[in-house]
C-alpha cells in the first residue's frame, strides 16, 4: 500500500466519519438533549467550561478545521467567544447549530480524496495537511464528547448505558 492508495484513503475517511459522525455525534446529542437550559450553562467552578461552551467550541473546531480549511473558505472562528458565553442560547438551539455543522462536515469528509489529504493547509496559524486535519478533528471531537458524557452523569447521576453490550463480558457481542 502506498500514501496515496485509494483504499488506504477510504479505509481512514470511513473510520473518521464512523467515530465522529456515528457514535460521538448520536450519543452526544442523546445525552445533552436530556437536560435543562440551566444544566447546559451549568459550570463547577470559573476554570471549567460549561457543557455550552463545549458545544459552541466543538462547533467552532468542526467547521475550521473540517468545512472551512477543505472548502477554502474564509475562517471567521472567534475561538475566545467559545469559552466566554455564559447563556442565550437554548439546549436545542446549541444541538440544531452544531447539527448543521457535522452535516457539512460529513459532506466535506464523503467527498475528500488521498490529494486532499496530502495536500497543505494553514489553519488556526499552524501548517499542517489534510490528514492532519481530519485527525484533530476527530481527535478533539472525542476528547470533548467525553468530557460532557462525565458532565451529563454527574448531573443526571446515572449510567447513559452507551456499552452496555460490554457489561457481562467485557467484549463486543
């Protein structure tokens, strides 16, 4: 197999739109689409960001990374306003936003080939290539998805059950 192998470069494109857009998506939508407005702009403390910063921010990271760098479009992140809202905007109005967001991102990523991901960009003023893109994005994604899975069960106190096909014998049925 060689960089440019087409199916080397289906193979990562499907994984990326699988984790990202199959389950991270789906359960963080299920989750958050469980608690109040008030839950949503709910922070432990000052240095800790609310589940709706992290939405506003996963969006933000989505669309410049993925949708923006891939369409060359301009980038009109405002990266600090991700991390200073406190409210205004309604659990299903964060969830519709961010929505739309991986829509054209599924799009971008059903559309990329190997030339995309080899190919340079500059994004947040780093250099990097599409791959590396794809791959933060996915990265991030997770990371993110995980912290507001741990917010959602401290606040709901309860299990989301999202493995339970894990839970007598620790494997995949």
């Amino acid at each position: 197999m060689t960089a440019t192998d087409p199916n080397l470069t289906a193979l990562f494109l499907e994984f990326s739109r699988k984790y990202t857009f199959e389950r991270y998506w789906p359960r963080l939508r299920e989750c958050v689409e469980s608690l109040t407005d008030e839950q949503i702009w709910w922070r432990p403390n000052e240095a800790s960001n609310s589940i709706g910063n992290l939405i506003l921010h996963l969006n933000g990271n989505v669309r410049q990374w993925l949708v923006d760098s891939f369409n060359r479009d301009e980038d009109r992140r405002d990266r600090p306003a991700e991390f200073a809202a406190e409210g205004g905007l309604s659990t299903s109005a964060l969830l519709e936003w961010l929505g739309a967001t991986m829509q054209e991102a599924s799009e971008v990523l059903a559309r990329l080939t190997a030339a995309d991901l080899l190919a340079p960009y500059e994004i947040q003023g780093y250099h990097v290539h599409g791959l590396d893109a794809v791959y933060q994005v996915v990265e991030h994604f997770a990371l993110h998805y995980g912290q507001i899975v741990y917010i959602v069960k401290t606040l709901n106190g309860e299990d989301l059950g999202f493995n339970r096909e894990l839970n007598k014998t620790g494997r995949a049925g």
